[in-house]
C-alpha cells in the first residue's frame, strides 16, 4: 500500500470538501466511476504533495509582476511630476 502523505493545513475544511467532491463529481461524470471520499482525498492529497508547490510558486510570480508592473507605472508618474 502507498503511503501519501497529508498535510491538512493547505486547504481549510471547507475547502477540502469541496475539492474532494469535485474530485468526485468528475470520476462519476468523466469517467463514469464511482469513488469514495477517502479515495477523493488521497487523490487530492497526491496533488498538493506533488503540485502544489508549483502552483503556489506560479502564484507569487504572477503577484510579484503585478507589483513590479505598478511600481514601475507608478514610478513613471513620479517622474512626470518632477520638474
């Protein structure tokens, strides 16, 4: 048996019921198979293990360019202001 391992402080409780019952929802309407919350979870778990890093990455690279963007548009009104 493979162990995964679970870190439940990424993902509220909430959110964690919502993600497994998408899961869920898509094995029944994809696939046509039916899976139970605990598989739901294992394969939820599977992902943020091997994934989840990237995408919080991906996240504040997004943000870290949104703020250099606004610094620099702000930055060039500064310097228009300047006399």
């Amino acid at each position: 048996m493979n162990h995964i391992e679970r870190n439940t402080n990424l993902l509220s409780k909430e959110e964690r019921k919502i993600a497994t019952d998408a899961i869920i929802g898509y094995f029944f309407t994809e696939r046509k198979e039916e899976i139970g919350v605990i598989a739901a979870e294992d394969i939820l778990n599977f992902f943020l293990l091997h994934v989840g890093t990237q995408i919080y990455n991906n996240g504040l690279e997004i943000a870290r360019s949104a703020i250099d963007k606004g610094f620099e548009e702000s930055n060039s009104k500064i310097s228009e202001l300047m006399q």
